[in-house]
C-alpha cells in the first residue's frame, strides 16, 4: 500500500512538469542567427526588432552574426540546432529562394522552417560614381553599349538579390556588364565613392548617405512603384526595363518540428513587438519598411517570391554561380 501511495504521490509531482515545457517557454535566452555580417540590412532590421520582442517573451534575445556563402552558411548552421524554439533565424531571398534553387544546399527552405514575421523589405537601386557624368538609364546603356564589358557593377556577393538584380538589368538592357562580388554593399559603395567601380545596386538605406552626398547617383528602383524616400527616381519600368523588379526581403523564421506551442506563442511574440509603438518611430525615424506584419503575410511573401523568381532563376542559373 504504501509503494502504491509513494507511486502516487511521484506521478502528481510529476504531471505539471510534463505539460511545462511550452507554458514556461522561454525559461531561458533566444537565440537568433543572422547570417550575414553585423551593421548589415538584415542585421540592423532584426536589431530594431529584438528589444519589443525581447519584452514580449520575457527573455534576452542573443544575436548571432555567421556571415559567408550569401547566408548560406549561416542558415546552416542554425538548422542543425535543437528545434526547441531557443535558436531563430533570420531568412532572406537569397537564402529561401535564389540559393536553394542554384545549388545544393543543407536544408529544404520550403520544410526546414516556419515563417514568424517580415523585418524588413526594401527594393533595389542601380546608382552610379557621380564622376562618370551619367544621369539617365538611356545615357547608362549607351554608355555601356559603347564600353562592352568594362562597365563595372558591384553587388553583396555571388547568389544575392543584388547580383540577380544585376543580370537582370544587364538582359533587359542587352548590355554585357562586368559583375564585381563584395560581402556587403557597403563595401562596393566605398570603392565607388573612390571610383573604383562604376556602379552597383543596393538597398535606399545603404546608400542613402552617399545620394544626399552627391558621390553616388540614383538611376532606377527595382519596385513597381516609386519610393517615398526618392519619389523623383523613375522606376525600372518608367525606365523602359519593366522586366526588373527585384525586392529584398528578409523575416524571421523558427525551425520545422518545433512544438506547435512554442511557435504560436513566438508568432504572437512577433505579432505584438511588430506593432510596438517604439519601434515602429524607429522604423519611421529611418523611414524604412518591416513589411506586412504577422506569419502568414510572410509566409506568403515567401511563396509569391518563389513562384515569380523561380523561372528566371533557373534561365541565369548558370551566372548566379
């Protein structure tokens, strides 16, 4: 009787424990991958982010920059973690869409995680060394029509938006451009500002500084329509390029087989810090966008992009390399 009694009493004790892994989630620090380098769009949007969410779920997030690859390498490293909710990451179009599909990589981008909520969107801008004299898109082409194959273009490295940004223009364009790598844009806009390089797109707020410069001239924006922050820059389809559009995005995603309660209380986390007072005056201070707000508006996004980028991905395959 008395063995059935202390059986008893082990069992009550420990029932609350068995259900207490998602009530009590999180009991320690998050951890978020981003993997590109720190001070980088991605790194800088999931920053803003990470103190509402930080409130939100009652615990220190833990950020983690694993640049390399395009993401590749970052992305990686964090689907080999626990799928216990502790280990986020940062997920962009390079790295869900335009690598997977040019190469083999170590996760599924379409089973291997689940979207929690854009941190940032924001289309790409072709913009010029101001020594070159070029103000338009027809004076570009001619000029690059007249120098085949010496017209230098940087971009954020091999396989990212910008470097499909690039080949599309060039197609469009019937113009044969030289590709430049770098590791961010902020590296090609240096060396354009010391003209080294002829031009190269990127994001509004990566090359912001050096328009109201003067260093760096916009041509177009790679978006279906203009942009607040330079309403008089024509759009590539106001341009005669209507087949460029390439917006970068980039969300937070948790790992697939994560317990269904953890992720709907991180959706709900996210949800909540997405509409933070504070942090949307920061995104307005930087006048920049986080996206439609929630999971599946990014989820979405995710299967929009797919579906649209796919076939052109798989025409230029080989240059994306």
């Amino acid at each position: 009787m008395l063995a059935k009694v202390i059986t008893l009493a082990a069992l009550l004790m420990l029932t609350p424990v068995a259900g207490a892994g998602a009530d009590d989630y999180p009991s320690r620090p998050v951890r978020i991958v981003v993997p590109y380098p720190a001070g980088g769009p991605s790194d800088v949007a999931m920053r803003l982010l990470a103190e509402p969410l930080s409130r939100q779920l009652g615990q220190s997030i833990v950020i983690e920059n694993r640049s390399g690859g395009a993401g590749q390498i970052g992305v990686e490293a964090a689907v080999q973690a626990d799928r216990d909710g502790y280990t986020l990451v940062v997920g962009g179009l390079a790295t869900q869409v335009l690598i997977p599909t040019i190469k083999t990589t170590r996760y599924d981008p379409a089973h291997d995680f689940i979207p929690l909520g854009q941190i940032s969107s924001a289309p790409q801008i072709l913009t010029l060394r101001s020594s070159l004299g070029l103000k338009t898109m027809a004076e570009v082409i001619a000029h690059a029509k007249a120098y085949p194959g010496k017209f230098t273009v940087g971009s954020a490295g091999v396989g990212t938006n910008t470097h499909l940004a690039i080949l599309l223009w060039a197609r469009e364009a019937g113009i044969e451009v030289t590709h430049v790598p770098y590791r961010s844009t902020t590296l090609w806009v240096n060396d354009a500002v010391g003209n080294q390089i002829d031009s190269g797109f990127g994001e509004p707020k990566s090359l912001a500084g050096q328009i109201e410069a003067g260093t760096l001239v916009p041509i177009a924006v790679a978006s279906s329509q203009r942009i607040p922050q330079l309403p008089n820059l024509p759009t590539m389809a106001e341009a005669g390029l209507p087949g460029v559009q390439t917006e970068n995005w980039f969300g937070l995603m948790a790992l697939a087989r994560t317990p269904p309660d953890t992720i709907q209380r991180l959706k709900k986390a996210v949800r909540a810090a997405q509409d933070d007072p504070g942090y949307l005056a920061l995104l307005a201070r930087d006048n920049t966008s986080a996206g439609a707000p929630g999971a599946d508006s990014f989820a979405e996004v995710i299967r929009g992009d797919t579906a649209r980028l796919t076939p052109l991905i798989h025409s230029l395959r080989d240059k994306l390399r």
